[in-house]
C-alpha cells in the first residue's frame, strides 16, 4: 500500500494520534489532516482533474475517515486506511458523475487549475524553453488521464503515483489480479494513443 | 475486457513484476520482435512521464480553511446527532465513568431531567449501570410528580444515596465541540463532550453535596 510519509524525529507517531483520535480528541486529527492534506488533495485531484471538487472530497475522506476511527483497529498504517477512504470517496463520485453525464466528463474538468504557488511540476533549473515544454507535458498528461474511463484511470494512478502492487491495487479497487493487467494495459494503451501526437512532435 | 497472456506480460515487464527468469525471456522476446520493443518502450516512457507530472503531494490551497472546515463539520454532526431520531448528549450519561467522576456518594442510578412547558418534569435520559436494570420514567398528574421505575433491580439498601441532576438549559459550544448543561439557577452543573465512539467524556462538574 501507499507508504506513509516518516515522521520526523520528534514528530508524534500516527498510532498515537490515532489513539487520541479515538478518545475523541479533534485536535490530535487535526494533526494528522496537516500530515496528509497534501497528499490525499493531490490523488483527489489526479482523479478527477478539478480543484474545487478535489478539495471538497479531500475533504469528505476526512470526515469519514473521523467517522471511521472508532472501527480502525491499527492493523495497518493510517495513510493506508486513510488513502482507502480517499479513494472509495473519489471513486464513487466519479462513478455517480459517469452515470449523470451517460459516460462523458465534462470539459470544463480537463481545464488543468493550479492554485497559486502549487508545485505541480518537479523542482528543478531548468532552461525556459525546457521548462515550457515540460509544463506543456504535464499540461497533456493531465488532460489524457482525464480522458481516462474511471476505471482505467484508477488503475494507472494507483500504479504509477502511489507505486501500488498489483495485489494491492486488486484489493483497493477491489477487482481480480487479471483486471488489474488487463486495466493497466487498456489504460497505457489509450494513453499511448491520447499522446502520440505530444511525442511525436517533441521527436 | 480480456487481454492475451502476452499482453499480461508487457505489463508485468512495465512494472518490474517479473522474476529474473521471466525478464529474461522477456527481452529475448523483444530483440526478437521490434514491434513489441517499440511498443514496451513507448509506454516506458509514458509510465516515466506520469510519474514526473502527476505529483504525490500537491499543496492544499486554502488549507487553514480546509481544516477549520473539517472541525466545524464534526462539530456540526455532533449536534445533529442530538436531534430526535439521534443518539442525544443526555445519552452520553449514560457512561460509568461520568458516574464515577461525579458521585461522592454511592449511586444506583441516574437521572437527568428538565422543566417540561407545563412546569412539570420531562426526564430526558436514564442511566443504569447494571445492564439488566430496565429504568422507565412517567409523570403523574395524579401525584404531581415524576415517578421513576427501575425493573429488574434488586432490593435496594435504605442508605442508597440518589444523585440527580436537575437540568434547565443547555447550550453546545461548536468550536470546542462540547455541551454545558446548566441547573435551574442557570449555574452551570456539567460540561460534556463525546468521543469518536459516540462515548461521553466529562470534562468538568460542579462538586455535588
């Protein structure tokens, strides 16, 4: 599963917040939001490629996550468990969204919005020319993942951002170990196609 | 949709999910096949740019906001859980603990009621430790007064000391999450919260006599 980001030394442990959690203690999932935020609005947003719906389910997983804190035995690490709930929350709006629009997505979703002073694009010094073209890669990357179906799209986020094995990812989606490939190849191949013309022309 | 083994294959081989063995075979397989070479390579290459592009971490725009929002809505569930249909706060009394915090004397049971609009009680909530203690409650016009009924209780000593909390108002404080009960002379008597579990948490009481 997704690896939980380390603690810096002094840094409160996940578990023990959790604990505090459980005793109803806000202020100590006030803690663990902070830890997370980033990471959780950041595979919303990968999944549904809108900032302000992203941020709502960011912040939906959350709640629910609270509201699930009592069930959550520890028997795996809290961004594990948390990122589960992320994802069946974004899933399931994609799904209810797929199923209000017949099967298409709505344009205005594939428009890439970074908020003021986001890091969407790798540090780096890199030359303007360079640097434009990058944006313009991450620009098309972003609007072919939301050409995805929900399904193949799931599967390639789940493998490639959140380096998931297959076992996992049949068990966060859930599906068979042969859907994952078959997935993850229907979805690289569309992806192959939605950017032969980018590579094409940067050749 | 199925895809054919050989297609499993190319995936595997992206991922790294190969043995050895099996890479191998693989990259004969490729050197053999240009087609299939190209193919694995063109979606190395995407898989390597996904990874540069899609971040892990984005940062959260208006993240104070974000959080303040998540404490309000807990907040906010807490309260609508105390409407009719809900667990209510006065439910959360009905934990040992609060008993054990607040009894000096030794207690059976516990009441909490409030002035109803004709002036009489309406007993809000019950407590019993004893599981199989069943309290009931109903006001008699008759006698004037609120009778409370305890089944399955055992035969209760003469000296067994009563605490009851008489209750006029409340009020909830959604930024701390917690509900301060007040008596008839608007003093205040007990602050309760509740837990992720749905369990009451005293926070503070008014030492009884």
């Amino acid at each position: 599963m997704p690896a939980s980001t380390a603690p810096d030394p002094g840094e409160v442990p996940d578990t023990d917040l959790v604990k505090r959690c459980q005793a109803g203690d806000t202020r100590a999932f006030d803690v663990l939001v902070n830890r997370y935020r980033n990471r959780v609005y950041a595979m919303t947003y990968h999944m549904i490629q809108n900032e302000t719906e992203a941020w709502d389910l960011a912040q939906e997983a959350f709640i629910k996550a609270w509201r699930a804190m009592p069930g959550f035995k520890l028997d795996s690490s809290f961004y594990t468990w948390l990122y589960r709930i992320a994802h069946n929350v974004t899933y399931d709006w994609l799904r209810k969204k797929k199923i209000q629009g017949d099967g298409e997505f709505d344009d205005s979703r594939t428009e890439h919005k970074v908020a003021a002073g986001a890091e969407a694009v790798p540090h780096g010094f890199l030359a303007p020319d360079t640097a434009l073209k990058n944006a313009e890669l991450g620009k098309r990357i972003n609007d072919a993942i939301s050409k995805l179906s929900p399904e193949h799209r799931q599967v390639i986020l789940l493998r490639e951002i959140e380096g998931l094995q297959y076992e996992e990812i049949a068990a966060t989606v859930p599906c068979s170990l042969g859907t994952v490939m078959s997935r993850l190849f229907y979805a690289r191949k569309k992806l192959q196609e939605l950017l032969k013309d980018t590579y094409e022309n940067a050749a | 949709m199925k895809t054919p083994p050989e297609d499993h294959d190319l995936i595997r081989w992206l991922d790294g999910e190969m043995n050895p063995a099996e890479r191998t075979r693989f990259a004969a397989r490729m050197d053999a096949d240009p087609a299939l070479k190209a193919e694995a390579e063109a979606m190395q290459r995407i898989s390597t740019d996904l990874r540069a592009h899609l971040p892990v971490e984005m940062p959260l725009p208006y993240a104070d906001f974000f959080n303040s929002q998540i404490q309000v809505r807990i907040a906010q569930e807490e309260v609508l859980s105390h409407e009719p249909g809900h667990r209510t706060w006065l439910d959360w009394l009905r934990m040992p603990t609060l008993v054990a915090a607040t009894a000096a004397v030794a207690i059976a049971g516990m009441i909490i009621w409030q002035q109803g609009a004709q002036g009489g009680s309406v007993v809000l909530s019950t407590y019993a430790p004893d599981p199989a203690v069943q309290a009931r409650s109903f006001h008699s016009e008759e006698a004037g007064a609120t009778v409370l009924m305890l089944d399955g209780l055992e035969d209760m000593p003469a000296d067994k000391k009563f605490v009851t909390f008489r209750i006029k108002h409340t009020e909830n404080d959604h930024e701390a999450a917690t509900t301060t009960l007040y008596g008839l002379h608007d003093e205040p008597l007990l602050v309760v919260a509740k837990d992720a579990r749905n369990q009451p948490r005293l926070l503070a009481a008014t030492p009884r006599g």
